[in-house]
C-alpha cells in the first residue's frame, strides 16, 4: 500500500491551489508536503491570494501565524460552500508579521500564536484574542536509524543554548538507554522570522531551564545562542530534512507531512509524551481551572496530565472590538463562528484539537462584545 506521502505527491501534481490542495488532501485522510501547500508567501506584508477567487460580495483579508495556516485555508474553502459572497484571503506571513498588519490595521483580521502584549494592546484598545484551536510544537530531527528519541526540557534548552553538541553526550544518553547514541555533532535550527511557533517553543524553554530564561528568554524572535535559521514552518522543517544531525522545531503536521520523527518529551509528571492529539488535549486540561477573562494564556509545561505533552499552544485571531464596516464584520463573525462550531471534524483531520467546551464558552462570549457604531453585531443562539 503507497504511504500518505507518496499518495499525497501524485495528488499535488492535480491541484489548482494551496487551499484547494489542502482541502482535498484532508477530505481523503491524506497528509500533504510542506514545501509545497503551506509555503510560497511574501513574508514581508499581507497580500491578495493570487489563487484566490475574485468574486464575491465581501472580501475579507487577514495575515499572520503559520502554525494555523493549514486548518485556516480549509476552513476558508470550505466556508465558501456556506457563504460563496464571502472572499477571505489568510496570508501565512507569520505571528510576527501578522500582529504588525493588525495593530496598523492593514488587514481585517490577524492571527498570531502569541498573545499580545500589555505594550501591543495599548496600541489597539480593546483587542479581543479569539482562540481558533491547539497545536502542538513537535521537535523533530534528522538522524538516520534512531527512532524514539526522549528528551527532558533541560537537556533540549541545553542543545539550544550549545552547552550539548554531540548527540552521544552523557545527558542525551542517560534518558535514551534503549538507544546507543551516535557520535554526531547537533545542529539546531529555529524560526528566522518572527513567529508564535517560537514563542510557544521559547516559552516552554524558559519554564523548564533557568539558564534559558536568563540567557535568552520568551519571544517571537530572540537571540539564537548558536543554530541557523529557516524561514517559517516549511522552512525550519526543510532545513532538518535536509542536514544530518540537526533537531528543529515546527508545528505538529509539518513534521507528519514529511514523516520526520518527532521526540518525547518529558512533562512534569516525569513521563516521556510525544507530541498527538489526545497529549495536545490533556496538555489544554490542566489550565482549565485558571483561565484568564480574555484569554491570553500559555499553556507549555502544563501542571497536570500523565500524558500531556508540554510544548502546546493556543492560536488566535486577533479582532478589535469597535469596528467600522457593519457588512464586513458580519461576514467575519459568521466565518469563525462557523469555524469554531462547524470546523471541529477538519481541525482533527489535520492534527488541531478543537476548543475544549470551557474555552468555547469564553470565545463566543469574546465575539458578543464586537460592536459597529455601538451596536453588538454577534449573540449565541440559545
């Protein structure tokens, strides 16, 4: 039997467009390469989908996190069905990128996989983070004939910080005795352009490694200690497929898509848990009790969870609250409304969870307090 992959390549050479491809691949339970249906964006500023349809009563724009972007272009195709006068263009340009678009209200929407900041929300008061799905950020690597790679968080932020550069050192060692490390020298890549992938990777980090938090810290863009750079999820993934030796970080399907091993991780319960859907979901449940109001929440290195993996994240769409055009607002509520409600089947088919119902509850709440000249457009049905 061909594998996902090879059934996945014959495909691509019939398809239209990045969403289409994507559409047609989840439908068929197939994975699809990364290089080809998740790249190919300018990541320097939002811009119109050349393969996106030019007809359409409402066009909506939105630019921002990679991590997404997947479930993002099918749910758009599929939306289309539902609303065909509603045109939504997401450009994948990273969190980065996408917060900028959206505090200098380039776009309609952003999307980011970390929230803003106390600094950026003074720049747009009263922006709302809508929360679209979980992911999880895989580690993955390159190195032929060694599979079931386990990492602690200290060891990993220790071959980051370039204090491990040898895969056979006694620490990698020690928490692989199923495995005779190789005499290997690491190579580490990470995100070279501003990305939620790499707060939620950098965050974890700091959580687990006080020499990490003091050295380097949490953001969308820091100081690499040593490694290189790829651009986007695509990029880093291609940049580890590509060099021996390497270990990179990349939202869960880019490393499915390419079949790339993924390493376990150990959570605070002392488990080794590699990166599902089900780790990603019990991961959400130990910060259920403590959710903040506008839901601007980490939740890497989870409290709770036998089995929970530990470098998990929200992504959002970022909206403002007050906003101008009654028609287009609609338009958008209607779509993530729809996403959110009707979407769950197509995030699971590519690897997302959905919202856990406490969270739901929170985000449709959220999208009741987007008003037009004063006036709430969104309240739940009953």
């Amino acid at each position: 039997m061909a594998n996902p992959g090879d059934r996945a390549e014959r495909y691509l050479g019939q398809r239209t467009s990045r969403r289409g491809f994507i559409r047609g691949a989840a439908a068929a339970g197939l994975l699809v390469t990364a290089g080809t249906a998740f790249g190919g964006c300018d990541p320097d500023s939002a811009e119109v989908d050349p393969d996106a349809p030019d007809t359409g009563d409402i066009t909506l724009t939105g630019s921002g996190a990679t991590f997404p972007d997947p479930i993002y272009q099918l749910w758009i195709d599929e939306f289309r069905s539902v609303r065909p006068d509603i045109v939504i263009n997401y450009q994948s340009v990273g969190s980065g990128q996408g917060k900028r678009d959206f505090i200098n209200n380039v776009t309609d929407f952003g999307s980011s996989d970390a929230y803003l900041t106390d600094e950026e929300m003074a720049r747009v008061p009263g922006a709302l983070h809508i929360p679209t799905v979980i992911g999880a950020v895989a580690v993955t690597y390159n190195l032929e004939g060694f599979e079931g790679i386990q990492l602690s968080g200290e060891t990993l932020a220790s071959m980051y910080l370039g204090e491990i550069t040898n895969w056979s050192d006694p620490r990698i060692q020690e928490e692989n005795p199923h495995l005779e490390m190789p005499d290997h020298d690491v190579a580490t890549i990470f995100r070279s352009d501003g990305a939620g992938t790499t707060w939620i990777f950098t965050d974890y980090l700091a959580k687990v490694s006080d020499a990490w938090a003091e050295q380097v810290g949490t953001g969308t863009s820091v100081q690499w200690p040593v490694g290189f750079g790829g651009e986007k999820n695509a990029g880093v993934m291609a940049s580890v497929q590509q060099t021996p030796g390497s270990i990179g970080y990349v939202e869960l399907i880019y490393s499915l898509v390419i079949g790339m091993p993924v390493v376990a991780l150990r959570n605070r319960q002392g488990n080794y848990v590699p990166p599902t859907l089900e780790s990603v979901q019990e991961a959400a449940a130990g910060y259920l009790d403590d959710l903040p109001d506008d839901l601007r929440v980490s939740i890497t290195d989870p409290p709770e969870g036998e089995h929970a993996y530990p470098v998990s994240g929200l992504t959002w769409i970022l909206l403002r609250r007050e906003r101008e055009n009654r028609a287009e607002t609609e338009a958008l509520i209607d779509f993530i409304y729809w996403a959110l409600t009707e979407g769950d089947q197509l995030a699971v088919d590519l690897h997302y969870s959905p919202l856990p119902d406490e969270v739901l509850d929170i985000t449709l709440g959220l999208l009741e307090e987007v008003h037009v000249d004063g006036e709430q457009i969104f309240r739940r049905p009953d």
